[in-house]
C-alpha cells in the first residue's frame, strides 16, 4: 500500500519530465524566460504544535483544533526541494524537525471544568524528525495558465497532499530528568494480561494535508507560507491512549527491576497534585477514539532554477 501511494505521487512527476522535452520556453516577464518546469531549493521556518490526549483546553476535552492550546507551541524548521511544472503542479520532497509538548499543568486554572483532566497531572515531549513526499497544486494557473503573460501575479496560494515517515520518542520529567516513556510500557502495551495492547513504533507514516501562499520576490526568490497538518495512524504521540489505568503490581511482574519502579511513578501522576490520591483503574488515562495529529505554520525561501535572463 505504502509503495502504491508512492508511484501514485510519481506519476506527476514522470510526465511533468517527459513533457516537458516536447516544450519550449515563456516569458516569465519582460527580462526573464522560463522552461516549462522550473526547481526550487527552500528553507523554512515556523511552529510545532500537536492535539493529542494531554493539555488541551477547559472542559471535557474538545474535537481537532477546538481543543489546541497555543502555548505549546515549539520550534521548527524544514528545507525542501520541489520540481514544479507550468507553474500549477509540482512534487517536493521535505525533511522536517521539531518538537511537540503539552501538559495537563496548563489547566489548573480552569481545573473545577476539566473532568480530572488537570489532576491526572499527565506530560510529555517529543523530538520529531520527518520526511515528506508532497504533491503541491496552484489552482489559480490551472484556470489561467497565460504563458505569454509579461506581468503574471506575484502572489499564487497552493494546496498541499501527501504522506510523511516520521519520528518520535515521548519522554516524561521525573525528578529534573527526562525519561523515555516507550520502554516503561506505561498503558500495559505487551503485558500478557492485555494481549490487545500492543508496543508502538517509534517510526511510522503519516498523511500530510496543508495550504500555503507563494510571493515572488523576484525572478529568482520565493517566499512562502503554509500550515500542514499530519494525521497519524497513532494515538501514542504523547504515550496516552486507554481509558484506564494498568494494575502497578504489573509493572513489577513484567519489567526489569530498574525500570517498573519508573513505570508505576510515570504511569500514574495524581498523587503529585493530591498525596492523599488512591487511583481507581477505572479512572479515564486517555481516549483511544481519537488519533493523535500534529502540525506546522511556517514562513520561508526558496531559490527558483530553471530561468534565464533575455
């Protein structure tokens, strides 16, 4: 299936070139000619943030973006190369790297509208690396592909499709260290008394949707900006996703003795918030019915190749 979608993406790509020997050259404007495909090698820049099953807003917790807190947002950046024809449809491939976190701490002043959701006192980050082969669309050329046009407009919005390979590994602070959560099996995945909770990857695919906007600052730079948002298979971003909690007793049963002590403390964080706290397994960790998702708004440049002067 994943080879399938890529061909798919190729297609494009593979007529854009065969085409694109057949076909002369365009006024770009009145100084500049262009080639039927055109490459462009770019730098971006931006935010990070994620929706997953920790932080949030106040209340119950929400569906998609409703339920995005904005002070979580990180860092980012990504570099790219796109091979484009007449202007309208392109494939470029991006490596992308940032960072997602959230924690139930930022509810506390809502924590009365919450549903326990600030006392389950759940938090995490995750470094993320990623590839992405996308499919980018300009559907204004599409309708108004003049090629003779001396003075085409500099601004061109885009939509984006595709998939990604992306990388993660959620951590959790405990006593002034990171650890990482994945090896603690927090939830029980693995444990022989929950034979449906299966171990996650810490590498897996996603699909990529976005929109972005184009200006050209000359015949030979671009500057952009775009939102992608990337739909994940996995619901364990942040480490969270059952709706219960696991008996500590196993995690003495089937961890090494150096990491079940870990286990317990990170699995379950109420105490910290209330010492006198006794959880009960039925208790809601997570919510398995919603996948975890993660984003991107970025601004950047991009050197254009494949115009010449008259």
């Amino acid at each position: 299936m994943k080879l399938y979608c890529i061909r798919m993406l190729m297609i494009p790509l593979l007529l854009t070139v065969i085409r694109s020997g057949a076909q002369g050259y365009y006024y770009y404007d009145d100084r500049h000619y262009e080639g039927p495909v055109l490459a462009e090698l770019g730098v971006k820049g931006g935010v990070m943030n994620a929706l997953t099953d920790i932080g949030g807003q106040s209340g119950a917790g929400k569906n998609g973006l409703k339920d995005l807190n904005l002070a979580f947002s990180r860092p980012c950046f990504s570099i790219y190369a796109l091979v484009l024809y007449q202007n309208t449809i392109g494939l470029r491939i991006h490596y992308a790297a940032g960072q997602v976190t959230a924690a139930d701490s930022i509810l506390k002043k809502d924590r009365i509208s919450t549903h326990g959701r600030y006392e389950r006192n759940l938090s995490f980050r995750s470094p993320v690396w990623e590839l992405g082969l996308i499919l980018e669309i300009h559907p204004l050329s599409i309708f108004n592909n003049n090629r003779t046009d001396k003075n085409p407009s500099r601004f061109s919005p885009y939509l984006l499709a595709g998939i990604g390979f992306f990388s993660f590994n959620p951590q959790a602070e405990w006593e002034g260290r990171w650890f990482p959560l994945q090896p603690l099996h927090t939830e029980g995945q693995g444990f022989s008394m929950y034979p449906d909770r299966k171990p996650y990857s810490l590498r897996q695919m996603n699909w990529q949707t976005g929109a972005g906007l184009k200006y050209e600052i000359n015949a030979w730079l671009n500057g952009r900006f775009e939102i992608m948002h990337r739909f994940l298979k996995t619901d364990y971003l942040d480490d969270v996703s059952r709706d219960s909690y696991v008996q500590p007793a196993l995690f003495n049963r089937e961890l090494p003795p150096a990491l079940a002590g870990l286990a317990r403390a990170l699995a379950d964080r109420r105490a910290e918030v209330d010492p006198g706290h006794i959880t009960n397994l039925s208790y809601q960790r997570g919510n398995p019915a919603n996948k975890d998702a993660y984003f991107t708004a970025e601004i950047g440049v991009g050197i254009v190749l494949g115009r010449s002067r008259r």
